[in-house]
C-alpha cells in the first residue's frame, strides 16, 4: 500500500465513522419521530449496535492512522535524518500521535470490549525452552479444563458478544499436545468465532494441516529463536529445526490461511544472528517476522544471563528499524512495553496499549478467567471457568485493570511518560512490591527519550 492510498482510506474510514457518528446524534435528539420506527429494545439495540460500529470504524481508522505515520517516519519524516535537523519537531509530532493514542486509551479503558480472548489450552509442553514465561513442561496438571467446559464458555461468549465479534488465539503450553483441540475448534468455528494459534510448530504434520482446514484456521504463529544449534540448545529439543522448517512448507498450501508469522524472542543468544534468520526466513518466503525481547518472567528469571541489556536492547530495535526501512518484510516488535518516543512507532506500526482486561481476556489451562496467558500472578485471576460465568466476570469484575488499575504507582505517578506508559506492560509487573519490573527509561536511558 503507498502513502496515497493509505490516505485515501483514513479519509473514507472517518467520512464514514462522521456519518455513523451524526446518525446516531440525529437517532438520540429526534427520539420521537425515531420512536415512531423503532421503539423500545429494538431501538437501544440499533442505537448500541451503531456505537459498536462506530468504535470498531474509530479502531480501524486509528491502526491505519498509526501505519501511516509510521510509514511517513521511515520516508522523509526519518527520525535518525530529521534528529539532526529538528529533534524538536519530531518530537512534537510524535507526541501528538501518542496524545491521540492516549485518548483511545483512556476511551478504551472506560468502555472495555472483549475482542482477543486467549485460550491457554493447556500447560504441557513437548519442549522446555529456557525461558518459558509459563514455565511449562510434560506432565498434565491434574485440573486442565475439559472440552465440555471450554465448548459451554465459548456458547456463553458468542450468545452475549456474538463470536464474529472476538478473535480467539489458542495457546500454551503447546496446543497441540491436546488431542481434542480441533474438536473444541470445529465447535466454536460452527458458532462462528475466527481463531489462530502460536506454536513451537514441532508436531505440524499433514494431518494436523487437514485438520486446520477443516477448522478453518485463519493465522498462525511459530516460533524460531534462532538458527538450526541455537534454536535446537535453547528450546532443549533436538531435531526441532528442522519439523518447524518442513512445517512452513506445508503451510503454504494451507488456503485457509490468511497470516504466516514467525516469532522470535531476542535474547542474548541469538542476538548475533537475526541477520542470518532473516535471510533465512527471505529465502523460505516469509512475510510476517515479529521480533520481540525475552521478558523475566517464568523460567527466563532461572536463566537472567539470556535478558537483553540496554546494549542488547538497541542492537535489537536498530535492527528491526533497518528491516523495515527496507521493506521486504513486515518485520514488528510486539505489543509490550513503552519504549520512549526515539523507539515508539518506528518498531512497530502501533503505539504501546496494555491491552489486558480491555479488549484482552483469557481462559487459563485451569479454568482461571484473566488477562493475557503471560499475566500469570495468581492475584489478579478474576474467576473461573468452572464456577462463574465468564461475561459476568468480564463485565463485573477486572477492576484492577480498568477503574484502579494497580499499575499506578508512586515511581511512575511522577513519570513524565506515564501518561504514554502507565506503568508499563501487565505481565511484567511486580505486584508483590507494586513496581514495574520492567521500565525501558530505567533500562534505555539516553535511549529513552521523553
Ligand atoms: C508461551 S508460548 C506458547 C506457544 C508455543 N508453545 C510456542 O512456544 O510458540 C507463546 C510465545 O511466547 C514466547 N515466550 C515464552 N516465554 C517468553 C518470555 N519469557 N519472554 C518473551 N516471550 C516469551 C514464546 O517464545 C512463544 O513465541
Ligand atoms: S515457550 Fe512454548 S515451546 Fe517453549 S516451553 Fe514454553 S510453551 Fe513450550
Ligand atoms: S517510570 Fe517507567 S514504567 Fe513507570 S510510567 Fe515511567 S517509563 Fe513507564
């Protein structure tokens, strides 16, 4: 998409988000002759339903927004390029765009929509990778969540939220040591729900590609963290480099597929070979490569010698800026963490949003009913599965992460960027000493700007 055409779109996403807007005005202020179409349910209905749409189209139109811009920084607004010229100007353009950020933040916040629910299948693993945030391993937890309940939640989801409305990402553990996934699939693509998965895609065969079309699997991502030894050591399988090398081939065929990404999780290991794993993922005919720091959680806080340093840190996003000035590959950091305005929106196509219990909910291996499956802090669990009804937890509970959210704390109260940051990402979170474990102006400094 050129810069044109990505104008031309923002500009039919808000002409149509300015119709909805005035015709849901002209709906509240004329309520009598309305009445007269529509009355009682059916018009709360259609007046809700349009405020959905119009959240969605504000949605849409500020991801485009926020592509665009980015894109304009790697042309002529290059921030390397224009620093020696104006820092000041970039700056102030920057923070314009993450004030708006902020205000959709804030909007979000106060009106939370389930849209990305999580379903943490199981916690068994056929890998033990270093630094495993879940910690997982072989054996079964005595308390995995059957099939029967996960079908019964899912029913409750779509008849309050209608499953269109929410995308679910499947993961682990690795979901694919469950043998009944694709039954609990094949019932929630019958009532309608869109789903991917992350996987270490070591059991990707041909029969499990069948059963994704039969599923109708729309996006998958696997992970490679490194090249063929450095991958092989670190995930402590051997031969998995290879599985997940045929496992791509086979992907190509599957039609059903709308996303192929490759995800790798930078670590002082195989910092030195990103090239070379780009080179190799060009070569495999891979589009879509996200890059993302090892975060201390789980297993990675046993194995602190692989957390990326400031040194580690800006190698890695120096990298994935060059990446994608060139632009034959969509290469992103994640979603975590606020990296300061030299990094933000250059790194990744979106400003920094902690998403959890805003439009982020999930279901835990045991039933639990929390944020994403990275929070793992047994406090914040809002209810389960197996006692509670998901939509009243989602609509009634999560306080800690919408009207007091816990991330307000006294260091960065104080903090020129909280209004950006807000105390960084959920999951890497202190809750035991209230502080963030992980604070880029702390780790970047200079690097940081605010
Ligand atoms: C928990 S895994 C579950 C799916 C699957 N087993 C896999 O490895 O892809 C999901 C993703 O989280 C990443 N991950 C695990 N621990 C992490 C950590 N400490 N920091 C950052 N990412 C981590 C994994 O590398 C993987 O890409
Ligand atoms: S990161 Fe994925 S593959 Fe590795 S141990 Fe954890 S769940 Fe298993
Ligand atoms: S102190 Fe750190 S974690 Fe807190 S708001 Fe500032 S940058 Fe974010």
């Amino acid at each position: 998409m050129n810069e044109e055409e990505i104008k031309h779109d923002i500009k039919e996403f808000n002409n149509l988000r300015e119709q909805l807007n005035s015709l849901t005005e002209e709906i509240e202020k004329d309520g009598k002759s309305d009445q007269q179409l529509l009355t009682g349910e059916n018009r709360k209905e259609f007046v809700e339903a349009l405020e959905t749409a119009n959240s969605f189209v504000s949605g849409i139109s500020g991801y485009f927004d926020g592509l665009a811009k980015s894109q304009l920084y790697y042309s002529d607004h290059d921030w390397e390029h224009r620093r020696k010229k104006d820092t000041q100007a970039v700056i102030r353009e920057k923070k314009k765009d993450l004030d708006d950020l902020a205000d959709q933040n804030e909007y979000l916040i106060k009106h939370p929509r389930l849209s990305n629910l999580f379903l943490e299948v199981t916690l068994r693993c056929n890998a033990k990778c270093e630094h495993c945030g879940s910690s997982c391993g072989y054996d079964i937890p005595k308390d995995e969540i059957t099939a029967e309940e996960l079908k019964k939640t899912l029913l409750e989801i779509h008849n309050y939220y209608g499953a269109q409305n929410v995308f679910l990402t499947v993961t682990g553990g690795e979901p694919l040591m469950r043998k009944d996934l694709f039954d609990i699939m094949k019932y929630a693509v019958g009532l309608g729900f869109h789903w991917g998965m992350t996987t270490n895609g070591m059991l990707i065969d041909e029969e499990i590609i069948e059963k994704y079309r039969e599923t109708n699997m729309e996006s998958i991502s696997i992970s490679l963290d490194g090249l063929k030894e450095t991958h092989e050591s670190f995930r402590r399988v051997p031969g998995s480099f290879d599985k997940i090398m045929h496992a791509i081939d086979l992907l190509k065929g599957l039609e059903t597929l709308r996303s192929l990404q490759i995800t790798t999780v930078a670590n002082q290991k195989n910092l030195g070979e990103l090239e070379d794993i780009y080179q190799l993922l060009l070569d495999k005919g891979i589009r879509e490569w996200r890059v993302m720091c090892v975060d201390p959680i789980g297993r990675a806080c046993l194995n602190d010698g692989i957390l990326l340093d400031k040194k580690g840190l800006v190698k890695m996003f120096n990298f994935i800026i060059e990446k994608r000035k060139e632009g034959r590959m969509v290469v992103d950091n994640d979603c975590s963490h606020y990296l300061g305005l030299k990094y933000e929106q250059i790194t990744r196509p979106h400003g920094f949003i902690c998403g959890a219990g805003i439009f982020i909910g999930s279901i835990l291996s045991n039933g639990d009913i929390c944020v994403c499956p990275n929070v793992r802090y047994k406090e914040l669990v809002q209810g389960n599965i197996r006692t509670d009804s998901f939509v009243d937890v989602w609509e009634n509970r999560f306080e800690k992460f919408r009207k007091k959210r816990i991330t307000t704390n006294a260091k960065c109260k104080k903090c020129k960027s909280y209004k950006y940051c807000r105390g960084d990402s959920f999951h890497t979170w202190n809750y035991e000493d209230g502080v963030p474990n992980m604070c880029m102006k702390d780790i970047l400094q200079e690097e940081f700007v605010e």
